[in-house]
C-alpha cells in the first residue's frame, strides 16, 4: 500500500467493494463511519478511559498489549490494524484498483492561543511582580550600609 488513499483524496461517488456484493460509495462509507464513531464510539472510549483510572495520574495497560499477545483481538480489530481488502471503482478511472480500506483515528492536541499583553507606553513589559517579605529587610540593611560608608 504505497499510495495509501485517504476519504480527503477519493470523491464521495467513488465506489467501494467488499467481496462481489457489498458495495458503497465512499460518501455513504464516510457518513456511516462518522456518525459511529459520534454516536457510540465517543461514549464507549470515554467510559473505558473512565474506567482505567484516567481521572487522575495514571493509565493501566491492557496485559494482553504490554505482554505482546495479540490472540484476543476481535476479528473486526483488522479495520483498524491490517486493512480490510476491497476494491475502488474511482471515477474516471479505467477499472477496479484492488488495496485495503483502514480506519485511522487519531489523537490531536491544539494548545491554546497565548494571551495578548498590553505594553506600557515606554515600550517595556509591565511586571507586577509581588513585593517579597524580605524587600523591607533588603532596605533596611541598604540604608544602613549606606549610613555606615558615609
């Protein structure tokens, strides 16, 4: 699979087959997928998180992952693993190009927007920084060095 092809590159009358009887175009393939994972996928996930302890500080690994097994997968795991094989139909395109479809999900992080601050008009930052309990303690020694060097 070289050229992975992605639902953003297929258009939505390209065909999709599965075997010799089940087909779909890509828009119905799109929509079908979408409101899945909207609808029951997005409850599911949180639920399983929930219930791993994401709460707090720490995710429990599943054994079966953390020992390597790979035995207990359900058979419908190959949509999101190895690829289901099928064929497109794209159009304009002289015949039927054989490959694999995979769902891919993934994990986005977008940071917030830092905060505009205002800069005082001489053009240096304004820092409020707070006054330390030991400043009045800094003054008072200042002064009296001060007073003694004179």
């Amino acid at each position: 699979m070289q050229d992975n092809l992605t639902s953003s590159n297929l258009g939505n009358e390209d065909v999709l087959a599965f075997g010799n009887t089940n087909m779909c175009k890509v828009e119905a393939f799109n929509r079908i997928v979408d409101s899945t994972i909207r609808e029951k996928l997005a409850d599911q996930l949180v639920a399983e998180l929930d219930a791993k302890g994401l709460r707090g500080v720490r995710i429990q690994e599943d054994k079966r992952v953390s020992e390597g097994r790979t035995d207990k997968k359900p058979a419908n795991w190959k949509w999101f693993s190895a690829g289901k094989d099928c064929e497109i139909l794209k159009i304009g395109a002289k015949g039927w190009q054989k490959g694999k479809v995979k769902i891919r999900i993934s994990l986005e992080f977008c940071p917030e927007e830092p905060e505009d601050t205002e800069t005082p008009e001489n053009n240096q930052p304004e820092t409020n920084a707070p006054e330390s309990p030991l400043d009045d303690l800094r003054r008072m020694i200042n002064e009296q060095t001060q007073e003694n060097n004179q």
